[in-house]
C-alpha cells in the first residue's frame, strides 16, 4: 500500500508540487510553521536523490576529467565572479543584488538531469555536475561569498562551510549506509516509490519557501516583481553565459551545462543560513524556486529550435 501511494505521487509530481506553492501562499500560517522544517527536509530530500545515482555509472561517467573539471571550475568559481561584477555594474548592492550572486555560486539543482532529459539533453552531464558540485559546495561558496566577494550572511565562513558540509556529507554517508542494508535489488524494487517519497519531500519545501512571501507581496508588490524578475534574469543569464563559454565545445554539451549552470540549488542555502540573515536575500532565494520550475518548459522550444539548428 505504501509503495503504491508514493509510486502514485511520483507520476503526478508536477501537479502535487503546485499544489505545495499554492497552498504555501494562500495559508501563511502553514508556510511559517513548515519553514522550521526546511533544514530536516533539505537533507532528506538529497538522501533520497541520492539513493537513485548509480555510482558504478557515474564513475564511468568521467572519461572526460579535464573537460568536467573545466565546467566545474566555470560553476563554482568563475560564474559567481561574473555575476558579482554584474551586479555592481547594475547598482545592485542590496539584497537582491547578494543574492543572485549567492544563487550563482551555488550548486546544481537536484533536478537537473530530469530537466535535462525533458528537454533532450544531457542527462549524463547534468548527472556528473549535479553530484560532483554538491559535493563541492560546501567549499566553494562560502570562500567565494563571504571571503573574495565580500557579502554579508550574518554567518561567519566557518560555520557557513560546516553547515553545508553536514548538510550535503550527511545524506551522503544516509544514502550509502541505506544501499548497503537494502541492496541493490530491494532498491531496484522501490526506485519509483523513492522517486514519490523525494515529490513530497519537495512538496513540504514548496509550502515552507512560501512563508513570508504573501505578506511582502502585499506591502511590497514592486520589491516582490522586481526580485521575481532578477530571478529570471539570473537564471537566463548563467544558462546563456555559460552555453556561449562552452559553444567551442559542441552545441549539445554547451546547451546541457547551461541548463545546469542556470538552475541552481538556493534550497541548501535556505537549510543552512540563519535567521540574522538579511530578510531580503533569503526572500530571493525562495524566489528563485519559480524561475527554477518553470524556465525547462519555457526555453524547450528554443532548445528544440537550437538543437535542430546546424552541427552539434
């Protein structure tokens, strides 16, 4: 019975996890107290992805180190770089401006290899960047945000590297302790169900990043538009950038690790940044979700288009 309910939420994912956003922001009371979850549930919901890499593959996966580490030093060091000097460029010194760079120096969103996949592309890189950049991150940006680039999280450095490395190493080591009891076979059995169970664990986080956001909404509507807008644009903008510096490359691999590069994970820093931290960066960060879910059905034409368009 079980099996077959979160077998059931997995194929209807899409629609649950609208539902989430929904009933997030027209329950404000709901959001804030799913909002004390959100740590919990970050890390759950990467146990859960994790159980479905194979890591057999995915060590197969690198027969191209200098190329992987070439996109990866892109993502984590040069994007955030770039998108600091824009921001600066574009008077964008507050809130808003903090934490498109904190977004780009993130890593890949969890879903990539499925967006990738939706839109028919890479699904192995994706998969390769996803994993590899997640491991990274606890490393990568709080150096970047706090050290070179000088934001301010209300965090010191330390603390913001050993929060994410809890945050990512302990669903790391969650996942391989539960494939070593399972086995292969058992998982193999309850991979769908798996897949259901991580659409519910998105769907606690849909209704806790909507906490706050009604209310701003209704005091602040042109704050809440514009940071909506700059969402967009920051996701847009990494994909873009990072397709044109890997064009060289092939048209097929430029376009996969700019899906990946533009759609980042804001919800590990939402699991690990304080309260103190200014109201305005982590309101970005929950509206970065939309742009997040939306922008792999809004470019899949233009990726059909480009695709189609002349050698790969």
């Amino acid at each position: 019975m079980l099996r077959r309910l979160l077998e059931r939420a997995a194929r209807h994912g899409s629609a649950l996890l609208a539902l989430s956003v929904a009933v997030g922001f027209a329950v404000p009371p709901l959001a804030a107290a799913a909002r004390t979850l959100v740590t919990p549930v970050v890390a759950a919901l990467l146990t859960l992805v994790l159980l479905r890499v194979d890591f057999t593959r995915l060590s197969a996966l690198l027969r191209r180190p200098a190329l992987i580490a070439a996109l990866l030093a892109w993502m984590m060091l040069a994007a955030p770089v770039l998108a600091h000097a824009l921001a600066r460029l574009a008077g964008l010194d507050g809130p808003l401006g903090a934490g498109a760079v904190v977004v780009a120096a993130g890593c890949a969103i969890t879903a990539a290899p499925a967006f990738a996949r939706l839109v028919g592309l890479d699904a192995e890189v994706a998969l390769v960047l996803v994993v590899l950049s997640t491991l990274l991150v606890p490393f990568t940006a709080p150096p970047l945000a706090l050290g070179l680039l000088g934001l301010d999280l209300a965090i010191p450095m330390g603390a913001l590297m050993l929060r994410l490395a809890l945050v990512v190493g302990l669903p790391l080591l969650a996942s391989l302790a539960i494939r070593r009891l399972a086995g292969p076979a058992r998982l193999a059995r309850w991979g769908a169900a798996v897949d259901g169970a991580a659409v519910l664990t998105v769907c606690v986080f849909g209704v806790a990043v909507m906490d706050g956001i009604q209310a701003r909404l209704l005091a602040e509507p042109l704050w809440v538009a514009g940071g909506l807008a700059l969402g967009f644009l920051t996701n847009f903008g990494l994909n873009l950038a990072t397709a044109l510096a890997f064009a060289p490359l092939g048209r097929h691999l430029a376009l996969s690790a700019g899906l990946v590069a533009g759609n980042r994970n804001s919800a590990l820093y939402l699991a690990v940044l304080p309260a103190a931290t200014d109201p305005g960066i982590l309101l970005f960060l929950a509206l970065f979700q939309v742009p997040l879910f939306l922008n792999p059905f809004l470019l899949r034409p233009v990726y059909d288009r480009l695709r189609g368009a002349g050698p790969s």
